[in-house]
C-alpha cells in the first residue's frame, strides 16, 4: 500500500492529540519505515509500526484517493500487538 499524503482538519487532530496523546507528526512517522497494514472490521485500515522516537503505534485510517490517508484515531501498541507487528512486519 503507498501513502502518497495525509488528510488534517480540526476534528482528527484534537481527537488524535487530546483524546490518545499522539501528535499528527507521530501519526506520520508510523507510515514512513515499512508499517505493517491490516485491514479492520469496520472496513478501514491499521497501519503499526514505531515512531522516529520509538513510540509503537498503531493508526487507524480511512484511504482517500490518489493514496490519501485521513487519520481516525490511534493509539500506543499493546503487548500483543507489538508482539504481532515483530512477527508479520516482514523484516
């Protein structure tokens, strides 16, 4: 999957910011190094990986066209997940 941009208004960055802590660049950080994608139950997408910080996230998005992702929530990877991110991530 190529994430070409992101997709900010109000909404999502408070809601990102303010309700998990997580910082819009951060968000972004998680696509930049091979992040791991699965497809979710309400039919959008997850991307884990870290932060340049090595913050473990996992983002929720919706896929615009021309490889837009607009942000809906996320939040800090739990055991599970990180030990699920280092076993699928391909690396």
């Amino acid at each position: 999957m190529k994430i070409r941009g992101f997709e900010w208004d109000d909404g999502n960055v408070l809601h990102i910011q303010l309700g998990h802590g997580i910082k819009p660049e951060e968000a972004e950080e998680v696509f930049a190094a091979m992040p791991l994608f699965r497809k979710t139950k309400k039919g959008h997408y997850a991307a884990m990986g870290p932060t340049f910080e090595g913050r473990f996230l996992t983002v929720v998005f919706e896929l615009k066209g021309n490889g837009i992702a607009r942000i809906i929530t996320g939040w800090d990877m739990e055991y599970a997940e990180k030990k699920y991110w280092r076993k699928n991530r391909g690396g």
